[in-house]
C-alpha cells in the first residue's frame, strides 16, 4: 500500500484521500496513518506546486550551477553541500557524477541577481574550485509534467 500511496500522491498530492482510499481498496483511515507514518519517517519531505511561471508575467530566472569543490577531510562533500543548501537562493542541491560534483538549481529576479549570488557567495567559500552557470531558457517538461504549449498544425489541407 505505501509504494501505491507515494506512487498516487507523487503525481497529486491534491487528491481527495477519499477517492484514493477507493483506489487503493481500503479504509480512509488507513491512508490518512500512513501518510501520517511517511511524513514523520521523513519519506515525504514536503507538497509542491508546479508553476508555470512565464504565464504569470512575473519575472524569473533559473540557473543550474554546475560545481566543483574541494571535499572537507572527514566530511566528504556532506559539508559543502549544507553550507550551499543553507543558502535562501538556493532551490536544490544534488551530489552528482560526471566532471563536476554538484548541481545547484538556483532562483533570482534577474540574471544579475544569480550571477552576484554565484560571484559573492557561491565561488567565495574557500571549498568552491570552480562553479559554470546556466540557464534556463524554457521549460518543456517539469516534474514529469508537460508545460509546453501543444504545436499545431500549420500544413495546408489539399483536397483532390
């Protein structure tokens, strides 16, 4: 039952746990305990909503900062990375392979706001050897969810 919750809710966390208690073939109550046992064990570490932002007309901008650091002796990367996630900019940071060591999604208003928060914070921690910044242009899929418009079909139909 609880992969088949996270499974549902991952998707929408909105769903009426009515319905999903319906799906799932048992009580309500059932569903509302372990979504109770899942936030306290910390398997589900928050809800989200996904926004489409350039339909709001409010300006943002998202960087994916690539960085690699020098990891501290005896706390492996651990400690860099909580110094960066420790940050209010900072919407995510992951541990990743590849000839960089983490990737730091970051937002700001404008693209010089994200590049002073990676000139004077970010690249000034004595453990950061290098950051490469870049951004998002536009967003097509996010979070499994399509965001851009369907294309249409411009071709002109010939009849015999």
């Amino acid at each position: 039952m609880r992969e088949k919750i996270l499974a549902f809710i991952e998707k929408n966390s909105r769903i009426d746990l009515k319905e999903l208690a319906i799906m799932l073939g048992v009580t309500a109550e059932a569903v509302v305990s372990e979504l109770e046992a899942l936030e306290a064990e910390h398997v589900i570490c928050g809800y989200h909503t996904l926004i489409n932002w350039e339909k709001t007309g409010i300006e943002k901008v998202t960087a994916m900062i690539e960085v690699r650091v020098a990891p501290q002796r005896g706390m492996g990367f651990d400690k860099v990375a909580e110094r960066i996630y420790n940050y209010p900019e900072v919407e995510s940071v992951y541990l990743i392979s590849g000839g960089f060591d983490f990737m730091v999604i970051l937002e700001g208003k404008t693209l010089r706001e994200v590049s002073q928060f990676v000139s004077e914070k970010l690249s000034a921690l004595d453990s950061i050897l290098s950051t490469k910044t870049n951004f998002i242009l536009k967003k097509y899929k996010d979070h499994g969810t399509i965001m851009a418009e369907p294309t249409k079909d411009e071709r002109m139909k010939i009849t015999p």
